[in-house]
C-alpha cells in the first residue's frame, strides 16, 4: 500500500534522528531550558525578524491550538474561524472544551477576508443586547487552510490591518506553514507572517521532526505568565530537549524549507498529470494537499493499492478525494500512481 492519505506517515528526517542519537547521553536541564532549545528559539526569532518574540515549544497542533486560544480569550469570548477551520472541524472539540466557543463564518474555499471579521465585530457591537451573546475575542486562520489554500501578502495585510482596528489578535495555525511558504505562488516570508499577526506557530509534527510545533508569540501583551498556561494544559515537556534539537536542526542551514520543497514538487507533479487526463479539482491547492475530484469506480480502484481520504461527496457519480504529500514522499511512488490512474482511466 503506498500512503498519500496524510504528510506524517513518516517518522522524521535522517538529520533530527542523528542530532537525538549523538545528544542522547548529554545531561541537560528539563521543560525546555536546554542549549538546544535556546539555540532553537533564537534561531526562529532570527529568521522572523523579531528579536523580542516568544519561541515555546509544544507537542502538537491541537494542544497549541487550545492552549493559545483559551490562556488569550477572557471567559465570555469565542474565536472567529471559517467553518473548515481546523478547530472547527477536527479537534473533537478541544477549544470548546475550554469553555469557549468557536464562532463560524461560512466561506467558499475556507479563507477569512478582512470584510468576514468586520462584519462579525459589527454585528456584534451593533446588537443592542450584545451581552447576551458571545464575544469575538480573536481571529483563527491556518496557513495553508484545510484546503491547501494560501494567503497572500496583500490578503494577510488587509486582514490584520482589521483585526487591529476591531482589537481582535490573529492567530495563525502553522501545521503545514512549510509547505506554504515553498510554494511557487507565495509571496510571503516567515518575517512577513511573524510581522502580519500576533501570535503564529510552525509545524514540526507534519515537516520532518517526530513531534512538535514552535510558537511564535509577537504580541507582548500575550507573552507575560505564557508558561504557567503551558504548564497547566499539559504542554510544558519535561524532556523539552526533544522539541528543541528537531527545531535546532530543522532551522540549520535551512533544512526545514528544503524538505517541504519535495513535498510541494511532487503535490504539483500529481496536479499537473491529473489535470491533464481531464479532471478538475475542488480546490486550486499550490501546497502539498490536492483535491481532485474523480468517478466513484475509479476511487474504489485506486483504494485497492493507495491510501487517500474521499473528502466530500460531489454527486451520485464523483467525489472529490484527498491526496497528501510530504517531505519524505518518493517520486516513483508518485510516478506509479499517475501511471495506475492512466491506465484506469482508458
């Protein structure tokens, strides 16, 4: 069976697994205040451009996802997100587990424009009996979006200029922010995104480290006690070490781009040749997540020797599947899917 269901099939990259092994014996101080972790964290405030951030590391995107949310928001609040947001979506709940809500804005390809939030905050502040109803208390988005979708520069710019004059923070979800900002039609650089919003994070879990994600806090008024949330929801490691040497490593020498770069190449590579054979796609996705929409028969035959996930039923006859790649898929594996689909599609 060959994998295209997800981009954390894999373990990690040869680089993480050899900086563990050669560090494994060294005695090193717990929950994140190693040498590797400081060498980390200063390596991602240098690339964003924002010598005062705060850089944590956390385990995965979940556990950052309620853990910013909820230490940010006061108890009446509720976060914005477009309705395939991924706390939305799938996290079963987690931000709502907190005691906040999730408030939806319905979107046609699951990007927020800064018109969305403005017109929730009006809505609200303009209802004579506002107290009544939740607060929107900061904007949600990821980079990519659920599907595979970018921001641009100007779109990112229009959005935050918003979410300052409504006294909304932006948060952006980093899971698969690799794989955006390889992609040929982005425009944006790390110190663009750290620059664009208030608090970010970037995926390790989903480009070549085992687990982990780096948090990105660039708002002063939500860095102070940060570690005391950390602690209390779980997300102060004790061997914090192993976060720290895979970001160590994946920002040296610019490890961490390089590998998303194969995982957009053979993304591309995929679109390029289904295209080709006449199907279309339910998203323009340029980052490692393709959506093409196929007949039934011809998913049920590919299933029988690839992973993928059906995404949404399009009608009777066709749906719309999920196809994943990573940093570590290999071309061939690529290769002998659009071959198979060639041949089924005689």
């Amino acid at each position: 069976m060959i994998y295209f269901n997800c981009d954390y099939s894999e373990g990690a990259c040869l680089e993480i697994l050899e900086k563990l092994k050669t560090t494994n014996f060294e005695q090193l101080p717990g929950y994140g205040e190693d040498v590797y972790s400081k060498s980390a964290q200063e390596k991602i405030k240098k690339i964003c451009q924002c010598p005062e951030a705060d850089v944590h590391f956390l385990i995965g995107g979940t556990q950052t996802n309620l853990i910013v949310i909820s230490s940010i928001l006061k108890s009446y609040q509720g976060v914005i997100s477009s309705q395939t947001g991924h706390i939305n979506v799938h996290e079963t709940g987690a931000i709502e587990a907190t005691g906040h809500k999730v408030l939806v804005i319905q979107t046609e390809d699951g990007k927020l424009t800064s018109e969305d939030v403005l017109k929730v905050y009006e809505e609200h502040y303009n209802d004579p009996v506002r107290e009544h109803v939740v607060q929107p208390g900061m904007v949600y988005i990821s980079l990519p979006t659920e599907g595979g979708l970018i921001y641009s520069k100007k779109e990112l710019e229009a959005l935050y200029r918003t979410c300052q004059k409504c006294h909304l923070p932006l948060y952006i979800d980093g899971a698969r922010l690799g794989y955006g900002l390889v992609s040929p039609e982005n425009d944006l650089t790390l110190s663009d995104i750290a620059h664009l919003c208030d608090v970010f994070y970037i995926g390790g879990g989903k480009i070549g480290a085992l687990i982990g994600e780096a948090l990105v806090i660039t708002n002063k008024n939500y860095q102070e006690n940060f570690r005391y949330s950390m602690k209390q929801k779980g997300g102060l490691l004790l061997k914090g070490r192993l976060l720290g040497i895979q970001f160590d490593v994946l920002f040296e020498n610019n490890l961490y781009f390089k590998i998303a770069k194969n995982a957009v190449d053979m993304a591309l590579l995929l679109k390029q040749s289904i295209r080709s054979l006449g199907y279309p796609f339910l998203y323009d996705s340029p980052t490692n997540q393709q959506f093409p929409i196929l007949p039934n028969e011809l998913i049920h035959k590919l299933m029988e020797k690839y992973s993928f996930l059906i995404w949404e039923k399009i009608d009777e006859t066709q749906s719309a599947i999920r196809l994943v790649t990573s940093w570590a898929t290999k071309k061939e594996d690529v290769l002998e899917f659009i071959k198979d689909l060639e041949s089924y599609s005689l």
